[in-house]
C-alpha cells in the first residue's frame, strides 16, 4: 500500500443528493433486524364467533398507527390485526368487559408495561 493512500478515494462518487446522504447517513433503516426474543413468539390468537384472530406483536405496528391509537384507545385491538380480521372482527358487537380482557391479555402476552414508557417490561 502506498503512503498516499485515503480511505473512499477509489470509492465511485455520488451524483445526486440522495446518493450523497445515504454515504452519510447516521443509520440505515433499511438493514435492521429486530433483536428482540420476543420476535419468535407466535401471534397472540383469539376466538369470536368460531374464527380465529391473530394479533400481531406491538412492536410491529406503524409509528403513524401508535399515534392513532394514542388518541383513540378504541384503535388498540384493531390496529394489530390483518385488514380480513379487522372487517370481521367490527362486524360484531363485542362487550368492553370482552375487549378489555383480550386487551389485558395481549398486554400480559407481549409483556407490555401500560406505565408512561409503553415498553416491554423485560
């Protein structure tokens, strides 16, 4: 190697705006993998009117959908269903004593701390 060697100077060099701010990005969103253990459990499951419902992992769900859910709580169940689980699952009427207990139990299932941080308590 010789001594004039810079790190990059071979590197092709970045034509648009774009090209120049992915070379400098901070963080790329795009490469993460989730490390949470939690990522292998299956998703919490439940029965209304003989059809199973899956819920996904919390983790999982849009930033854009937890601000929704924020301010609409009635959102929390549906928010974490499949769009075919969601029509369904508004098609009835379901009790809150019901949907506060399939609530608690997806919390409890999750791990999920209902204290101000909203994070897995684990």
């Amino acid at each position: 190697m010789s001594d004039d060697y810079q790190p990059g100077a071979h590197a092709a060099p970045a034509h648009t705006a774009a090209e120049r701010a992915a070379q400098t990005a901070m963080l790329d969103l795009d490469a993460l993998e989730r490390e949470d253990p939690a990522k292998n459990l299956p998703p919490y499951s439940f029965l209304l009117h003989g059809r199973r419902i899956e819920l996904i992992d919390p983790v999982e769900i849009d930033w854009q959908t937890l601000i929704e859910m924020a301010q609409n709580p009635g959102t929390f169940a549906t928010a974490a269903m499949n769009r075919s689980d969601r029509e369904y699952f508004e098609s009835y009427e379901v009790p809150s004593w019901k949907l506060d207990k399939l609530i608690d139990g997806y919390q409890e299932y999750y791990d999920i701390d209902t204290g101000s941080s909203g994070k897995r308590k684990g």
